[in-house]
C-alpha cells in the first residue's frame, strides 16, 4: 500500500522534518501549478490559431465556391465538375479539422482546468487555514509557559486552550498532508490522460482523413489527364495565335470578300452626325438586330436603337456634303447622317442595309407578322420571353396616357393635316402629329419643336400637364389665326405641301396675328392684366358615387359659360382658353360667363376679348392628368392679384412675363408666337425673366412650359437668384426636382453669396436639402466614375415627380 508523501507521525508531532518535507512538497507543487497554467495557456493559443485557420480556411473555400460559379457561367461544365469535386473534398477535411480542434481543446484544457481551479485551489485555503492554526498553538503554549504558579485560574484557563489549539491543528495539519499527497498522486496520471485523449484524437481524425483521401486516387488520375489535354489545347492555341498580326495587314476588300454570301451580321465603327445645333459627328459601334438598326458607344453601355424597324426606311449615298464615304438612313419621321471610314466599308454597310431592308420586307409577307392600326409592323418572335414580359407591362401605361392626350379637344386627329388617329407629339407646343408630318417637324430642329411618340416614348407627368393645358384646339387658334389664301393641308398632302405649311406655321409664325396690339379697342384701353385659369378640383377618392356625381353637376353648373345658348353646342371652339381680355370705353361687354379671363384691359366695368374664345361646359378633359396643378390647389383666390399695365407696355415679351405668373399656357403660348424673347427681363420687377415668374407662381407645368420653349434655367435676376434659388426660397419642392432633372446648376450663388442648398437649409426644409445634396452626390458620381446617373438620384427624383402628379399638397407644406 502507497504511503502518504509526508509521515502522519511527525505531524502529530509537529517535527522540524515535518515542516521541512511540508515545505519541500508545497514547493512543488507551486511549480507544478507554473508549469502547468503555462501548458493550459499554450494549448488555448494553439486552439485559438486552429480555429483562425479555419475560419480561413472556410473563407477560401467559399471563395473557390464563387469561382465555379464564374466557370458555370463561362459553360466550362468539365472545368466546373473537377473544381466541385475538389471543394467538397476540402469542405470534409475542414470538418474533421474543426472537430480535432473542439476535442484537443477538451481533451487538455478540460482536466487540466479542473486540478488546478479545484483541486490547487482547495489545498491553499487549507494550508491559509493550516498557517493559522499553527500561529495560534504557538501563541497558546507561549501563554501555557508564562503562567503562574501561584495562580490557580490563569493556569487552568492556559492549559484548556492549549489542548483545545493543539486539537484542532492536529486535525488540519493531517487533513493538509491529505490534501497533499492526493495532489501529489493525482498530477501523474492527470497529465498522462490528457496526452492520451489527445493522441487519440489524432488518431482518429487521420484515420478519417484516409479514408476521405485513399480513395481519390482515380480521381486525382483523371484530374491530372485532363490537365495535361487543357495545357495541350493552350500550347495550340498560343501557336494559332504566333499568326495574330497577320490579320492587321489584312485588307478591307478581303474583309468584304469573306462577307459575300453569308447572312446579314455586318457591324462595326461608324461615324453619326448629331441632331443637336453644331451637328456633331460622334465614333459609335453599329449592328443589325432583328430588323433594328442600333448602336452603342465605345465601353459597351447605354445601348441606342436607332431605327427600330428598318422596313419602313430606305438608305441612299450623301454627296453633297464635305466628308467622304457618308451615306443616309431615312425613315418616315427622321433620318440619319452615317460615315464610314473607307470606301469598301463604306459599300459593305450600304449592300448590307439595303440587303436588309430587303430581307425584312420579304419577310414581312410570313404569318408571325402583324399590322398595327398607324400601318406599322411587328414581329412577335423577334423579342425574348423576358422583352415580350416588359412589353406587356409598360403597355397599359402607355395606352393610358396615348388615350389621355388624344381624349384632349382636337388632339384627336393631326394639329397639321387632320389625319386620324395622330401617334406623335410636339410638346413644347402641346399638340400631336401624325407620323408624315412629325417627320417634317423633326426636320426643323429641337430649338423649334421637340417630338415623343405618344405610346412608345415614357413621358413625365409635367410634360403631360402641359399637353392637357393646351391640346390642337388652342394651339391652332393662335398659330392658325390668319391663314389668308394659303390651304391647309389634308392627310393625302404630299410631303411637300406639308414642309411649306409646317415651316410657315411653327417656325416663321407666318399665320399668327401680328396685329393684335392694334386696333382702336386697344387704343382707347387704359390697361390689361392676365388672370389664372380656373380649372376643377381634384375629387377625393374616398367619396361616395353619389356624392362624386353631385359634385360633378355642381362644378359643370360653375363652370358652364352662361351665355352659351345651346348646351348642347359642339366643344371644338368652346374648349378653347380666353387667352386675354381687354376693356374698352364702349359699351359692348364680353359673354358675362366666361369661366377663363386671360388677358384683360379695364374701364370702368367693361371687358373686351383680346384673345381666344369662352370656356363652355363641354370642356371637360377626360383626362387622369388632374389638369388643376399644384399650385392651385388649396391657394387663396386673393393670394396673388394680377396687376394692371399700361396699353404702352403691351408687347410679346411683358405678356409672356405676366402669363407665366398666372400659370396661363394659352396666353404664354401666344406671347411665344408673336416672337417674346424667352431671355427678356422686366426692370421693373428686379430684372426677372418669364421663368423666375413662373417659379414664383408655384407652378410646375407652366416652368417646364418655358424650359421646353429653350428658357434657361441658369437665369439670374437683380438679386442674382436663379429660379433655383427661389424655388428652394419658396419651398417649391416640385420645381426644385423639376430643374434639378433639367441640369439646372446648383452651385450658382446670388449677390448673397448662397447657393440654393443654403437656402433649403436655412429654411429647413428637409425634401429639398435632400434633392440638392442627391443632386450635388450624383454630379460627383458622374464626373468622377463617368458611368452617368446614380440610381438613387434617379429613383428620388422619380418619386418626387410621381408626387407633384398625384399628392401636391404634401410638396407645398412650407408655402404660406
């Protein structure tokens, strides 16, 4: 039988070799507890690290995760197998690796943890214990020693305290030796244990990786075969390529020899001379697909189609301008300027397009074709699942707002040639076009009419106020006021009777009446204003059926023209806005129950028509564009007073200057006609220009009005504020967002030295502080990573917009 580490005698006695081999054992101990804690420490640093690896490990093997991917999008499916095959392989050993890791740190740290936290720990509070105990039986056999002889009481009391000190340290010091010949006992097979656990865990995690890999030997044949055949086709492939150069020597009639015979795919760099003013020549990449004509530039992005249908286009050489190798793509409503860079190119693209627009109208002839009602054709095999999806999606839009505008009095046939079912529009003038004499209008220039197809193109909801505002009805009354002996075209006109009417009519304003300032009614005038139009307002959905209808009789009974005498009466001419109103000294009077007074000059009570007709009751837009925009709704009547001006100051420029505040599109487009200068600015009202009054008006549509009309948007009056500048005065969130999608600049500082940003800011006003720092963010994504617009700019400025459509209070909380 094992004897204790130290003798249980010599304890009982007390003896100096007790406390020498007491002191020898506590000795050892506290180096085995050193070496130990160190041992545990190593082994949790060795897990630790395990443990980095294999997080590292695991984020490599995801990474060679995204890698397959890459070679299953490339169709690389032998590349792809291999390389899964290998990941999981991997993805096992960093199981097994995991799992060694959690046992080595259980197998030591757990037992180990436990002798010293529990074990070590309970021997030094006994030995606390034990150290106390034997200071208090030195100090009672000091006081046992010391007594008295003579005193009877002090020698009893020393002598039971004795015996009951020397009890209780007999008893620690045996139950201390205890404690440390069980330390002394346990701390050998404690550590061998724990080196056993471990090793045997290592065992068995190499067993398991043995199995995982032993048998991956046939695999790892068939890898290292199809390397070597991959490394061989790239040995080929490096020595195809040795020839590479000899294809820059090549010559072009060689490249539109191997061209012959084959089907249509030509593409390649063209010259395109721009639309724009300075008729720009800009290098794009173009192809052929299905019947398109499209190109798109250098880096791949922003892909244009330039034609969508070549069977209704013809292509013809262009000589009398000064570049070489240029020929012309034409098509109903446009055409195109085209140079190539040689002569053999230049013939490849024409043989091409004309080989194409052949084949496209030979195939024209096959069942999957269809015929739209405007004569146009579609293929519908042409586009994919996914293209045909969208087309569905954006349809109902599209018809919906093509049944808006044409739902418009007189936009229901051609502004130009009355021919039916018109599907173009010229917005800057409010009307629409058929498909021949849009093409004549895109042929004067945008600075004179700009044109969107009205069920094709996407249109704003500013820009479709303004067509609802206007409409061929109001605009033919102005631009066709004194047509004279000239004769309006019909729908079967030739093209060139439609380009005379057309360049008379918009772009030298030849029918206008120039002569509308004249006259003795205007003479004998002592002034005119320009008043708003009165427009409906917007019905809450929440409204009963009935209550809807009652309110639609009690608005029809308001805004009927009293005079009227027949209500039932044709709308054509009745629809049309009074565009201005004059007072004279005789005592004729105007109908008394015309809804629109545009433009009036006062005497006494009287009013005489200056321009346009009455508003009947029949002008009722079927239109979901609710025509009444933001700035009308919830304002005050008495919020802005239109003020009298003299019959002297009556010119185009001061016309279009007070209708742009009344938001009055007739009268602005009627200043427009008699030549207003859009620049023009009023001394009398610091220097401002039509656009700032129109910002000023609250008005959305009556600013894009004039923006489309060419006004700029950078205009600064005396106060150097820019109709930026008072929009974010102002808080007019709408025409905030408006101008910020025409590039208006937003660093532009007044005499102030603000910048509309710190306008917004000092106002609080939070929607419009966000569109200016978007705007400022986006223009810095744009200059610095050239890949155009931020998608959150856009999407903000979107949904700002879709707002000022159909929530307009909630943009005008800051006005008073």
């Amino acid at each position: 039988m094992p004897a204790p580490v130290i003798d249980y005698i010599e304890c009982l006695k007390d003896s100096p070799r007790f406390r020498q081999q007491l002191n020898n054992n506590e000795n050892s101990l506290d180096e085995l507890e050193t070496k130990m804690e160190k041992l545990l420490k190593s082994c949790n640093t060795m897990t630790e690290s395990g443990r980095n690896y294999i997080s590292n490990q695991a984020m490599f093997i995801a990474s060679l995760w995204e890698l397959s991917s890459y070679f299953s999008a490339d169709q690389e499916t032998t590349t792809t197998s291999f390389l899964n095959k290998l990941i999981q392989t991997l993805q096992e050993a960093l199981k097994f690796q995991n799992v060694i890791i959690d046992q080595t740190n259980s197998a030591i740290n757990k037992s180990l943890s436990k002798f010293l936290k529990e074990d070590m720990k309970k021997m030094r509070e006994t030995k606390g214990y034990f150290n106390k105990i034997s200071n208090d039986l030195d100090s009672a056999l000091n006081k046992n020693s010391a007594a008295s002889k003579g005193r009877t009481t002090d020698l009893e009391d020393t002598s039971n305290l004795l015996t009951a000190t020397r009890s209780c340290f007999r008893y620690t010091g045996m139950d201390y030796v205890y404690q440390i010949s069980m330390l002394q006992s346990q701390k050998r097979y404690i550590i061998l244990d724990s080196l056993g656990n471990l090793v045997s865990t290592y065992k068995t995690f190499f067993r398991q990786g043995l199995d995982l890999f032993g048998g991956m030997d046939p695999f790892l044949k068939s890898l290292n075969s199809e390397i070597e055949s991959m490394k061989a086709q790239t040995r080929a492939l490096e020595k195809n390529l040795e020839k590479r150069h000899t294809y820059v020597t090549k010559d072009d009639d060689l490249v539109l020899a191997e061209t012959k015979g084959k089907p249509i795919n030509v593409e390649g760099y063209l010259f395109k001379r721009g639309q724009n003013a300075f008729r720009t020549w800009n290098r794009r990449w173009f192809y052929l697909d299905s019947n398109k004509l499209c190109y798109v530039k250098r880096n791949g992005e922003e892909i244009t189609v330039m034609e969508d249908d070549l069977r209704i286009c013809m292509v013809r050489p262009l000589n009398e301008i000064d570049r070489r190798f240029c020929f012309e793509v034409i098509s109903p409503t446009k055409s195109h300027v085209l140079q190539a860079d040689s002569e053999i190119l230049y013939r490849l693209w024409m043989s091409s397009l004309q080989q194409g627009i052949s084949s496209a109208l030979h195939e024209a002839m096959s069942p999957e074709v269809v015929a739209n009602v405007s004569g146009a054709i579609q293929w519908e095999d042409s586009d994919t699942e996914e293209a045909q999806d969208s087309k569905l999606r954006q349809k109902p839009t599209s018809q919906r707002n093509a049944n808006q505008i044409l739902d418009i009095p007189g936009n229901e046939v051609c502004c130009d040639c009355s021919d039916p079912k018109p599907q173009w529009a010229a917005t800057n003038f409010g009307i629409t076009l058929c498909i021949e004499c849009c093409g004549i209008h895109r042929s004067l220039g945008v600075h004179i009419t700009k044109v969107k197809s009205i069920t094709l193109d996407a249109w704003e909801p500013e820009i479709l106020k303004v067509m609802a505002e206007l409409g061929n009805s109001i605009a033919n009354r102005i631009l066709e006021n004194q047509v004279g002996d000239h004769i309006k075209p019909g729908p079967g006109a030739t093209r060139p009777q439609r380009e005379a009417w057309i360049t008379l009519k918009y772009k030298e304003k030849a029918f206008v009446n120039k002569d509308i300032f004249k006259g003795k009614e205007v003479e004998d005038s002592e002034g005119w204003i320009v008043n708003k139009l009165r427009r409906r307002t917007r019905i809450k959905k929440e409204k009963t059926e009935k209550a809807t209808e009652k309110e639609k009789r009690t608005s029809d009974e308001k805004d009927v023209d009293t005079s009227a005498a027949d209500e039932d009466e044709p709308s054509l001419l009745e629809s049309v806005l009074r565009a201005s109103t004059l007072t004279s000294n005789s005592k004729e009077s105007t109908p008394s129950g015309s809804t629109v007074s545009l433009v009036k000059r006062r005497i006494l009570n009287t009013e005489v028509v200056l321009f346009g007709g009455s508003l009947g009751k029949h002008h009722v837009a079927s239109v979901e564009l609710d025509s009444d925009q933001e700035s009308t709704d919830g304002e005050s009547e008495t919020s802005w007073n239109p003020p009298v001006d003299s019959v002297a100051n009556l010119t185009p420029e001061l016309l279009l200057f007070r209708a742009a505040r009344a938001h009055n599109l007739p009268v602005m487009l009627e200043a427009l006609a008699l030549g207003a200068n859009m620049d023009w600015k009023y001394r009398g009202e610091l220097m401002q220009a039509p656009i700032h009054q129109a910002v000023l008006s609250g008005s959305v549509m009556s600013t894009e009005f004039l923006i489309l009309n060419g006004a700029k948007t950078g205009a600064a009056d005396g106060d150097g504020n820019t109709p930026l500048h008072l929009a974010a005065l102002h808080g007019n969130t709408g025409q905030v967002c408006l101008l910020l999608k025409h590039r208006a600049d937003h660093h532009l500082v007044n005499n102030s030295g603000h910048e509309p940003l710190d306008i917004g800011v000092t106002n609080s006003d939070a929607d419009i502080v966000t569109l200016l720092r978007l705007a400022a963010l986006n223009e810095e994504i744009r200059e610095n990573d050239f890949t155009g617009d931020d998608d959150t700019f856009n999407d903000v400025v979107q949904e700002f917009s879709q707002m000022v459509y159909t929530h307009p209070e909630r943009l005008n909380r800051n006005k008073k």
